[in-house]
C-alpha cells in the first residue's frame, strides 16, 4: 500500500483526484490518502442535493456542493476535519467497511479515546458518531472513504445541511442526522488538527512509500473535476425527480405558494398560487420555466423577456429566483 496527499483542499479536485487514483493508476497497487476539504457539503451519489442542503446559507457562504462517487448520506466538511480514503483490491469481490475503518480506529484509540466501529458504516464515542463512511466497488478494486470530525462547528455543519421546511417528495436517499461529537473533546492530552492528521499518518500510513503526484495525474485530475465534480448537471442535474411545495411571505407583496416537478434538475412542471396581486395570470411564466435549468443564471435568462410585475406585482425578479431556489 502507498500513502498519498492530495495537496489541495479544493472539494472538487480532491474527488476527481481521489476518481483518478482508483480509475487509472496501477490496479495492482493500494492506496492510502489523507485530505482535507475548505468548507463543502459532500451529497451521496443516491441522494437529491436540494432536498440535502440549505441553499440561501450555502450560496451566501460560498460554501462548495459536490457529488460523490459513492452512496450513503450527505456531510460536511471543513478544514476542521480530517478525511481518508483506502483503495484496496476486494478479495473474492467482496469487502468489509471495518477492515478499513480498523487503522483508523486504532489510530485514535492509542490517542486514549474510547472510540469503536458501529453499524455498518460509523465510528462512534459514547454512542455519538465522529465517523461514517461510504465504498465504491468496481472491477475488483474497492474505494473506501470517510470523514473524521475533530473540531467541526456542528452550528455551521447543522445550518448548511438543513433544508428549508418546504414539502418535497423525492426518491432519493435521504441523509440520516444523528447524534455528533467530536474527537478532540475526547482527547486525555489536547492537540490541534495538524498535529491529528501527522498523527494518523504515522500510525496508519507508518512506512508506507509516498505516491508523489507528478503533472501527469494532476492535469488527469482537473480533467476530471471539469467535466464531473466541477459541473452542475453531476452535482445538482443528477438528482432524482422529485416535486417541491414551498410557501414565501413577503412584506408589501403577499403569500406566494410554488409548486414545481423537477425532471433531471430541469423544471418539468410549474405553477403559483397566492393572495399577491397581478394583472396576469401565471401561464406565461409556466411556459417560460417548463424545461428550463434548475439554477439562477438560467432563470434570469428565462424570466428576462416577461414583465414579472405584471403577473406578481411588486415581486422583482431577484426575489423571484430566491423564492424558486430556497
């Protein structure tokens, strides 16, 4: 097995990176990598990342959304957390989450925190989870990959993965929020998380060969992230249908209700309803947004040629799309 970082906290290259590394590089070695994301929501390839996230708090943070390549629910990461991923051969095609998940846990059980494998996927303390994971199988290599909550701000985490309390029926995966804690209040000795990750890498990595990343993998890397991790149709237009109620208040306007089908992360179905004014009724504007892209700039290009004031008086275009999209 060799040890790799990926030198880099973008959330996007680090998983097309991390797609490369299991995709193209030698099948007869297994890998070992440590990484770190800046802030991101990580959605699980099965679920609808607008069912997942809270928009209006993760496009005013700049906070990155990016699919990944295996299953599970979504998370959130941060430089305050550590994340791993082993790339292993499956034995006889199958595989054990806890295999991996073993180094790792001994890493932080010799730290004197009483930490133990749980459930299919997760690590826990006390019963509060510091860990899950999630694995990708394909032509007998298995990807297995996790996050490590060291000194995560759960304020932060909880308010970008939850949702407006809007009604939306979807067939995705739905995240599970359990109980969290993390790993530094757990510490016998306290250390920061630069010091956590060296730790790990001397405990799990030991005298593992490093892979040095040459300029080779790092372009095979960003193409990836361009035409995958990088796009809104991977990370949003993959999501499965769903259907969304959403009710808005708006002082001087009035109540706005919308109701919309989303096909492929396409609008398929639109329609509003409210005590608001208009001269208009809505028709113009269903037929305006039926087939249109679920995201800002492709709902100022379709709204741009209608007089919105005339079928929502008072309503400007901005809050229209903030209404649509949060």
């Amino acid at each position: 097995m060799r040890y790799l970082e990926t030198g880099s906290t973008d959330p996007e290259f680090n998983l097309a990176l991390e797609q490369h590394v299991f995709d193209a590089l030698s099948l007869e070695d297994e890998f070992f990598m440590l990484w770190q994301n800046r802030d991101a929501v990580i959605v699980g390839l099965h679920q609808n990342t607008a069912e997942e996230i809270n928009h209006e708090y993760v496009e005013r943070r700049g906070i990155k959304v990016v699919r990944r390549c295996s299953g599970g629910g979504a998370v959130f990461h941060d430089l305050s957390g550590i994340n791993f991923t082993f790339i292993t051969r499956a034995s006889g095609g199958k595989f054990d989450m806890s295999d991996s998940c073993r180094p790792i846990l001994d890493a932080v059980l010799s730290l004197g925190v009483k930490a133990e494998y749980s459930g299919r996927n997760d690590m826990t303390i006390g019963g509060k989870k510091f860990s899950g994971g999630a694995s990708y199988l394909r032509d007998g290599r298995i990807l297995h990959h996790g996050t490590l909550l060291f000194d995560a701000d759960f304020e932060k985490m909880t308010a970008a993965l939850r949702p407006p309390e809007d009604k939306i029926v979807s067939k995705g995966v739905k995240s599970i929020r359990g109980r969290v804690t993390n790993i530094r209040e757990h510490l016998t000795k306290d250390m920061t998380v630069d010091e956590f990750w060296e730790h790990l890498r001397r405990n799990v990595a030991g005298d593992m060969p490093v892979y040095a990343l040459s300029e080779r993998d790092i372009d095979a890397a960003n193409k990836i992230r361009n035409e995958r991790y990088g796009t809104w149709e991977w990370n949003f237009g993959r999501s499965p249908d769903y259907s969304i109620k959403k009710r808005r208040y708006i002082p001087g306007f009035g109540a706005i209700r919308v109701s919309m089908e989303v096909h492929e992360g396409h609008i398929a179905a639109f329609k509003t309803d409210g005590d608001y004014f208009g001269i208009k009724t809505c028709g113009d504007v269903t037929a305006a947004l039926t087939g249109v892209k679920l995201g800002a700039d492709a709902l100022r290009g379709a709204l741009a040629a209608l007089p919105l004031g005339e079928y929502y008086s008072g309503l400007e275009i901005e809050d229209f799309i903030r209404i649509i999209l949060e």
